[in-house]
C-alpha cells in the first residue's frame, strides 16, 4: 500500500497522472484498471489516458451528458420498463462501452429530497412576499438579495421562475423543467474501455459501486468512528514513521478521553444498598450513644 499526501486545494483531477506514473514505475504494473467517480476520471484526464498502453478505466458520465444522450435519443428511457441494466455505445464516446443502470430506489431517494427543498424554498419565499406585502421589505434590489439568499439556500433556484419589482415579487414552478429531470432520477451510465470479453456489463457496473466502500471508509476517517481532529506539527527532521505514531498515539489519547467523558453516570443505589446503609448509620449512632452514657456514669 502507498500513500501520498497532497495540499487540502488539490483537485482531485490533478491527483490522477502522479498516481498512474507510481503504479507502474512503483510498483511495475504495466497492465492495469483504474476505477474512479466522474470528479476524478474526467473527459478531460480520458483524453490523457488514452495515450498509455495497458492502461484501462471504469468511471460514469457527468448528468448534463446523460440529459444529452436522452434528449438526443440516443438513450431511450422506455427500455428501463423490461430490465435496469443495458449497454449501448455512442460515437461521442469511441472505442468505449457504455451501460445504462437504473436504482429505483435512489431515484425514490432523490425524488422525495426535490420535493421537499422545492417545498422548503416556496416556504421560505412566501415569508418574502408576506415582507413586502407588509412593507417592512421594498425595492428592487433589496427583495432581490433577499430572494438571492433563498434560492442559495436551497440550491433548487433553477426550478422557479421569479419575478421582482419594486414593490412586488411573484414566483411559480417550472414544472416541465422539474419533470424532465425527475424523469432523470436514480438513472446514471457507467463508461470504460475494458473490453466486452474480459469484463462483462455486470462485472463493471459491480467493479464502479465497490467505490462505496472507499467512500465508506472516508468517511469513518473524516467522522465518529476515528475520534481525529486536525493535528498541526512539526514535519522539518522528524522521520514519516514518527509522525504517524505521534498521530496514532494522539488519535488514541482523544479516544480515551471521550470514552471518559461519555461514560455513562453511577446508578442510583438499590433498595437493598439503601438498607445496609441505615443500618450502619444506626449502629453507629448506637455506639455512640453507649459510649456518651459511659461517659456521663464516670463523670457521676
């Protein structure tokens, strides 16, 4: 296993070549598949990447490309109603192959998430309405930014029509625009050039979801499952072995200290821990007592 460490603004896309150059000079791989998200292997890098013999990729095209495909026919959607899983080629995409999936239930999933930022944005934008109507809210520009921060919130903008004046504002949705790409939903196109014989459609739609599990464990790195925050030290003359025991040990240290926060409270004592203690705290007052009387006899 290798691990290289980039700078926090590092593209993603930048990140690509270096690794494919370690791979072979590394570790003297000179066939090999490289599977990636679309961020990461992009139309961009592909172009690269053909140029390099032994060199395969697995990765999925971007929506705009999909809406393309579909709207150009190329991809027709009543296919999905026999079977969730076909592959065409297109001469966008030459010497390539590429697969058409769909996941009901993601596009259940991304459905319900539309709807209710569609909702939450009308909620939000129906409040702006309600200002200028009052009049604590006038002019163009001010009900402008005011519906700016709305439609930022929610990143579903481009599903309304607005309309802004001076001392009004209307909106509606653009239900046709919103039912083409709910038409879009659960729907996504793996491409590669492995071919057809070496890797069947299944295998490579298999071979792109096992990202999950790198996506899995990014994120038990980046959240609870390792009690991690950002450590800042000293990397001039100390050796790498080091400063990842000195990470290690850290990380180990806040974990420990968590569990101690997080332990849960003592139980409250039972009722038979309850009765042990009055009857120790009466005998004592009985000792005490005997041994009052005996001082006062002495004193007689």
């Amino acid at each position: 296993m290798a691990i290289s460490v980039y700078e926090g603004n590092t593209a993603d896309v930048s990140t690509l070549m270096p690794q494919v150059t370690q791979l072979r000079e590394q570790f003297g791989l000179e066939r090999l598949v490289l599977v990636g998200d679309r961020g990461m292997i992009s139309h961009k890098a592909i172009d690269t990447l053909r140029s390099l013999e032994g060199l395969a990729w697995i990765t999925a095209l971007k929506s705009a490309q999909i809406r393309a495909l579909v709207q150009g026919g190329e991809l027709q959607l009543g296919l999905f109603d026999e079977r969730n899983l076909f592959e065409f080629s297109h001469p966008d995409f030459p010497g390539e192959r590429l697969m058409a999936c769909r996941n009901v239930d993601l596009g259940g999933l991304r459905s319900h998430k539309r709807e209710a930022l569609l909702e939450a944005t009308e909620k939000e934008l129906e409040k702006v309405r309600a200002r200028i109507e009052n009049r604590s809210l006038a002019g163009r520009d001010k009900i402008g930014v005011r519906v700016g921060k709305v439609v930022n919130k929610y990143k579903v903008g481009k599903h309304f029509a607005l309309t802004i004046e001076d001392t009004g504002f209307e909106f509606k949705r653009l239900e046709s625009q919103i039912a083409a790409e709910a038409a879009l939903d659960g729907l996504y196109v793996i491409r590669t050039n492995v071919p057809k014989k070496q890797m069947t459609s299944a295998e490579t739609v298999r071979s792109y979801k096992a990202l999950a599990e790198v996506e899995r464990a990014f994120r038990s790195m980046k959240t609870i499952d390792l009690h991690i925050r950002p450590i800042h030290h000293r990397l001039e003359g100390l050796p790498v072995h080091a400063r990842l025991l000195r990470r290690v040990a850290h990380a180990r240290g806040v974990a420990r200290a968590d569990v101690r926060r997080r332990r849960p409270r003592a139980q409250k004592t039972s009722r038979s821990g309850r009765r042990r203690r009055a009857i120790r705290g009466r005998a004592r007052q009985s000792r005490h007592s005997k041994t009052q009387t005996r001082i006062n006899r002495t004193q007689l």
